[in-house]
C-alpha cells in the first residue's frame, strides 16, 4: 500500500530535487542569454545554438555509463562527483570569450550533467520503501515541471539587469549546497560491484544516441541539409541494432537490456508509453509557435499563455498521489492519457477569436494531465524492478526521456512541414498546426488505450491502489 515518505527518505527525495532543479535550470535559462552571448563572442545567434546542441549530445553519449558509475563506485560518490564537476565547468561556461571555449565548456557541462538525473533516481529508489515510491518519484518530478516556467523569466532578467555570466554562475552556490547536503544526508555506499567497464557497448550506444539526437535535431532545425540527417539517423538505428546484439550477448553488458523484460517497465519506457510521452512532448514546442507564427502574437502574450500550459502542470501535482492511490494506474494512464490527446487535440482550434478563459481553460487541463501521465508513467516503471536492475533500469528510462523530448518536436515540425508541403504554401498556417495537434492527440489516444493490456493491479503495491471487493 502506498504510504507516505518516511522523514528521511522526504529529505533524500528533496535533496536530490533541488539538485536536479539546478541541471533542468540551466538547460532552459541559457536560451533567453544567447542572443547577448553571441553579441559579446561576435557571432551570428543561430552559431550560438551549437551550445545548446554540443551539450545534448555530451548528455546522450554519457548516459549509458551512469548505472556502471554508480554500481561500480557507488551512488552517493558519484553524485557528488558530478554536482562538483557540473559546477566547475558551469565556471567554466560563463569564463569563455568565444565560441570555441563555451563549446568545450558546455561538452564538458552535459557529460557531468548526464549522470545526475539516472544516478539522482537510484538514490531515492534505493532509499524509499517500495510503498513510499509514489511519493518519492513525484518529488523529484518537481524540478522538470518547475524549471520550464522559471528559467526563461529568470534568464532574461539575469541577462538583462545583471550579467549573461550569472546564467551559469548562479550555480555556484546551488553546486555547494548540493554537495553539503547529499554528504550529510544521503546515506553513504555499502554495496559495490566489481564488473568490468563494457567499452564496446558504450562505444555502440554512444554513437546510436548522439547520431539519432543529431540527425533528429539537424533534420527540425535545417543545421544539416535533409540527406545528411537522414543518413545520422539511419547510421544511429544501425549502429543501435549492434548494439541491442552486444548489450544482449556480452558477459558484463553496459546496460541490462533483460530489465525490459519487466512488463510494467517496458510499457511505461519502450513501447506505449515511450510514444505517448514522445507526442506529448510536442506540445510545448508547438505552442508558442503556433501563437506566435500563426496567430500573430507578440513574444510576451505567446509567453503568457505557455506559462498556464506550465501552470498546470504544477497545480495538479498535489493530487497526483491519492489520485493514483484511489483509482490504480492502469485506469489513470488510460483515462488521463486519453483525456490528454483530447486536450492537445483541443489546442488546435485555438485562435485568436477564442475566449481567454476558454483558452487559459484547454492549456491549463493540457498540462495538468501531461503532468498526471509522466508521473504514473516514471512510477509504474519501477513498480516491479528489483534493486539488482534499478541502475540499468534508471538508466534506460533517462535515455528513452531524452530520446523522447527529441523525437516529439522532429515529429511535430515533420507534422508541419508535410502539411505545408502538401498545401503548397510558402508559409506555415493555422490549418498545418491544427494538422499537427490532431496528429498528436491521437497517437496520445491510441497509445493510452493500448495500456488497457496493463494488468488491472498493475503497479498496486506501489500505488496503494485496492480494488473493490465483490459483495
């Protein structure tokens, strides 16, 4: 039965949000700061992007060694590790005078970053009880809803009235608090493994994720011509059918692909789930777009309504656990899933004309479900793993996220594109975006009624979910 966090296992938990809230921050906060960056480092503010770029792909490429890291060196350490780097090379970011050091800076950045988030869940996964799991796992949701809605505001105002430098300075002090806190609260390491490092399958699943991030990436955001990116993406799903071969067939593989034999955890990060969060994860790059591009709002009105969209995803987080407690997770993933491809199916037919409140309405019931789903989805994922898979199972789950995010604005902007393409149009219209959010309402649909083949007790000793008994 799910039961509430014990004061410590709450204290770990919040720990390793607030360490977390640090890395999802400064992802989001240098976005407003690239335009003065490029000014003062005097390049074009496209070039600029190769930061943000540079940083994804150190982040994909390191993620698979994070449950070898943490099994062989222990969670804790590396924890620390990695907030202590993170920090130093956010130093280093914020020193660089052109493009080439802040390149290297932000490479260095994303491969300390890419153990914090899998290494920060084997923490609370192992400290919480599994009937504490709900909670647990919501807690360190916070800082991925929370983030997205205080970082462009906070970067801009940094930028503006202070310097582009603190963007990334502003870390400092987070990074030795984290530190502080992780040694005297997380409890320290007491098991190890004695596995030796897999460099092949790193190799393998290294260039299967950074060609697939790149060419996805490349093929939304023109960076490549078209031919380019599609042969990163086939080299990547080549390179990834090796690696799947490797990983399977190796004595001491990377990452423990048998874990995808669980049920619950394959639904939630390789199969229905996977997709479902990955058309989700269109709707926050198709927003403001659609606001702004076709319905012709400025910047700050587009900016506005995002913010509900976010706001909603905060606000029905309090409810998230007793919801689930009294209603199980088979029935929340499908009833919530399909009440949130209706909802982004809703977003497009949205305009101008529409009534505020009937627009602050749709955004603010988009995000509460967005936010419902992913946090059923990162809880049932680990109902049934066993704490001899959790590190290969956080893993996997990171990299399917990331994976995830990528893949959701590729599929929104080929949405576009096909649409504009099949009109004729020289420019994006209303009628492409409400193509592209139908699109996606409705592999949010089928994918949520696919996980009716969950068992009806799916996850139960983790929710606390009873069914009712026959009179």
């Amino acid at each position: 039965m799910s039961t509430p966090l014990s004061p410590h296992a709450r204290n770990v938990a919040l720990v390793v949000a607030a360490t977390l809230f640090m890395q999802f921050l400064d992802g989001v906060i240098i976005v407003t700061a690239l335009p003065r960056m490029a000014q003062d480092f005097n390049v074009g503010t496209l070039e600029m992007s190769l930061g943000v770029t540079i940083y994804m792909l150190a982040v994909a490429v390191c993620i698979p060694a994070a449950a070898w890291l943490s099994d062989r060196f222990g969670a804790r350490r590396v924890f620390v590790v990695a907030i202590a780097l993170f920090t130093l090379t956010s130093i280093a970011c914020g020193m660089a005078e052109d493009l080439g050091q802040f390149a290297i800076a932000r490479a260095l950045q994303g491969a300390s970053s890419s153990v914090l988030f899998p290494v920060g869940r084997i923490i609370v996964l192992r400290t919480a009880q599994k009937s504490e799991i709900v909670s647990a796992i919501g807690l360190t949701i916070w800082p991925a809803l929370f983030a997205p809605v205080l970082g462009p505001a906070l970067g801009g105002f940094i930028t503006e009235y202070i310097s582009w430098h603190w963007n990334f300075w502003i870390n400092i002090p987070l990074g030795i608090i984290g530190i502080a806190l992780v040694l005297a609260i997380v409890p320290k390491d007491t098991e190890f493994a004695e596995r030796p490092f897999d460099g092949i399958g790193f190799v393998l699943t290294g260039i299967t994720l950074g060609c697939l991030l790149y060419g996805f990436d490349a093929l939304v955001q023109g960076g490549l011509p078209v031919w380019l990116s599609a042969l990163l993406i086939a080299i990547g799903l080549a390179v990834g059918t090796g690696a799947v071969f490797w990983l399977l067939r190796a004595d001491h593989p990377l990452i423990d692909l048998r874990t995808l034999g669980i049920r619950t955890f394959a639904a939630t990060d390789a199969k229905a789930g996977a997709i479902l969060r990955t058309a989700i994860n269109a709707t926050p790059f198709l927003l403001p777009l659609m606001f702004q591009v076709a319905y012709g709002m400025d910047a700050l009105s587009a900016g506005g309504l995002v913010v509900i969209y976010f706001f909603g995803n905060l606000a029905i987080k309090a409810v998230t656990t007793p919801t689930l407690r009294r209603f199980g997770f088979r029935s929340i993933l499908t009833v919530n899933g399909v009440l949130a491809g209706v909802s982004v199916a809703a977003c497009g037919l949205l305009g101008p004309q529409t009534p505020y409140l009937l627009t602050a309405a749709v955004l603010f019931i988009a995000g509460a479900t967005r936010s419902m789903q992913f946090t059923a989805l990162a809880t049932l994922a680990f109902a049934d793993v066993d704490a001899k898979q959790r590190s290969s199972a956080t893993t996997i789950s990171s990299m399917s996220q990331q994976l995830s995010m990528v893949f959701g604005v590729a599929v929104a902007a080929g949405c576009l594109n096909l649409s504009q393409m099949w009109r004729g149009a020289p420019t994006l219209g209303v009628i492409d975006f409400q193509i592209a959010y139908l699109v996606m309402g409705l592999v949010i649909i089928v994918c949520a009624l696919q996980l009716l083949t969950l068992e009806r007790n799916a996850g139960a000793e983790v929710s606390g979910h009873q069914r009712p008994q026959a009179a």
